[in-house]
C-alpha cells in the first residue's frame, strides 16, 4: 500500500519537475508493481498536470512549464497506453463510438485517455484527433453508423462547439441514430443538460461506466 502512494507522489513529482526521464521510470515502475495504468494515470499524472494548469492559470508557471510538463506526461502515457490496449477485451465490438477533441481546441491527452478505456472496455473507438470541425463528427458518425459522438473540450471558449454538435447532428436528421457524450476539464453535468448532451462523464472510468450502461 505504501509502494502504490509512494510511486502515486513520484509521478506527481516528475511531471511538476518536468522531468519526462522520471515520468517514464515511474510508469515502469508502476506497471512493474501492478498497479492499474488507469490510476497511475488518473490519480498520479494528471492530479499533477491539474495543479500545473492552476499554477499557470496563477501566473506562477508559464506556457514553455505547461509544454514541458505535457512532455513528460506524455513519457508516461506513451508506455501506459499500450500496457492498458494489451489489456483490452477480445470480444466482438459492444458499438461504435466517433471522440476528437472539439473544433479550436488541440488538447489531447484526455481525450486519447478516454478513447483508450473504451478500447479496452470493448468498444470500437473512431478517434478523430484534435481541434476537429463539427461536419466532421456528423459525417464520421454517419459513415461509420456510430452509437455514439464523444467530444472533449478544455477551454471554456471551445465548449459551446460542444452545442453546435447537437445542432448540426439534429440538421442532419441524424440526431436520434446517436447518443452524444460530452466531457473535458470545464465540461459539467449541468452543461450536458443544457445543451442536450445525453451523456456527461468526468473521467475515463466514468465514461466506460456510463456508456456501459447504455449498451446492457
Ligand atoms: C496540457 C495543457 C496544454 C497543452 C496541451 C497538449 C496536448 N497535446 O493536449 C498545450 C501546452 C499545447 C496547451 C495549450 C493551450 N492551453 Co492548455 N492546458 C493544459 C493543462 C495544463 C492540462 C490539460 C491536460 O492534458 N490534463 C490531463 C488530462 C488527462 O486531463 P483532462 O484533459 O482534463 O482529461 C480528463 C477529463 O477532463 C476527462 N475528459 C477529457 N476529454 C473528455 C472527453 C469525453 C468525451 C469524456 C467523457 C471525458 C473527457 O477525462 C480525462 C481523463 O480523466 C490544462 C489545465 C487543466 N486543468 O486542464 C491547461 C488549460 C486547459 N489550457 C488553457 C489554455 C488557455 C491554453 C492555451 C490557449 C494557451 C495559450 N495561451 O496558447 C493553448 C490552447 C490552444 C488551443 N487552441 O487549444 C486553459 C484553458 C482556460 C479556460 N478556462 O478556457 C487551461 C485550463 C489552463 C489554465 N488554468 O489557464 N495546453
């Protein structure tokens, strides 16, 4: 128990030293101690990388810490990813879900994170990438007969493209083939109700917990 808080404080530790070498070690070492990758992840890496965004937001760090940090979280995301992949399900695909990160935004970590557990939950995941325009979701779901639009946003400027999802899927008359999930830092309960979101999750767990539902 104390190995698993011990190696938790050293990832914290190597992303807000921006220390991608550390970050990488830790990763192993968890990985080696048998800790789920979703919690080093979660509890560890990006506890840490909120505290950065706070300190940023402060103006006590600057944008080169911000990318610094993004490196050395990506060290250890890099190698926990494929060990979470590896522990995917090999069953036949439970549906389809179309994610990217929203139009105006290019941040990707959570939403890779994200796509990665439904992955391994047994879904078929269609990543978009990042910064994607909203025809893009509407035309992917539609070609790919998705169950299933997932948008992140992390900018309280990028949300509301989360709404012109909604519009443009109704536009289509395509509205109800799809559930629509939405999530990201600022992203609440409360958004997803208001524009209509059938689902908002908080983290990647959360996500699988709630799309699973949808499907049993
Ligand atoms: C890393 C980072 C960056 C990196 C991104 C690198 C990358 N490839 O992703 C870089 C340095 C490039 C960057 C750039 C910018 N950033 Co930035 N960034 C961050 C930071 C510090 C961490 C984000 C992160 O990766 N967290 C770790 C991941 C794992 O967590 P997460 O993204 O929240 O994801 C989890 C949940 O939210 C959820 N989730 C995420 N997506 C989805 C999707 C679905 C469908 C679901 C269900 C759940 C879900 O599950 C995930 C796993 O638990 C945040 C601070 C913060 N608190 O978020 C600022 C932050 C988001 N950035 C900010 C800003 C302002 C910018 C810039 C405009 C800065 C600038 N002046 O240029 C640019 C944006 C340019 C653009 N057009 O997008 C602000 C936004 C402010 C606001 N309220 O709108 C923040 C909040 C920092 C701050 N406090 O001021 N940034």
């Amino acid at each position: 128990m104390l190995k698993r808080q011990e190696i938790i404080a050293k990832a914290k530790q190597s992303i807000m030293e921006f220390d991608d070498i550390a970050a990488k070690k830790v990763a192993k070492e968890a990985l080696e101690a048998g800790i789920d990758p979703a919690e080093i992840i979660e509890e560890g890496f990006t506890a840490a990388m909120e505290l950065v965004g706070e300190r940023f937001a402060e103006g006590i760090l600057f944008l080169p810490h911000v990318i610094a940090a993004v490196y050395a979280m990506q060290a250890a995301i890099d190698i926990l990813l494929p060990e979470m992949e590896k522990m995917g399900s090999e069953t036949k695909s439970r549906g389809t879900v179309v994610i990217g990160t929203i139009e105006g935004d290019i941040h990707s970590i959570g939403k890779d994170i994200v796509a990665t557990a439904l992955r391994i939950a047994g879904y078929n995941v269609v990543d978009l990438g990042s910064d994607v325009p909203i025809e893009s979701y509407v035309e992917k779901a539609r070609e790919v007969k998705a169950d299933v639009v997932a948008s992140s946003a992390l900018m309280t400027i990028t949300m509301i493209n989360q709404m012109r999802i909604e519009e443009q899927l109704n536009e289509a008359g395509f509205r109800h083939n799809v559930k629509t999930m939405v999530g990201g830092a600022p992203v609440t309960q409360e958004w997803a109700d208001r524009i209509g979101a059938d689902i908002y999750a908080e983290n990647s767990g959360d996500a699988v917990n709630k799309i699973n539902a949808l499907f049993a």
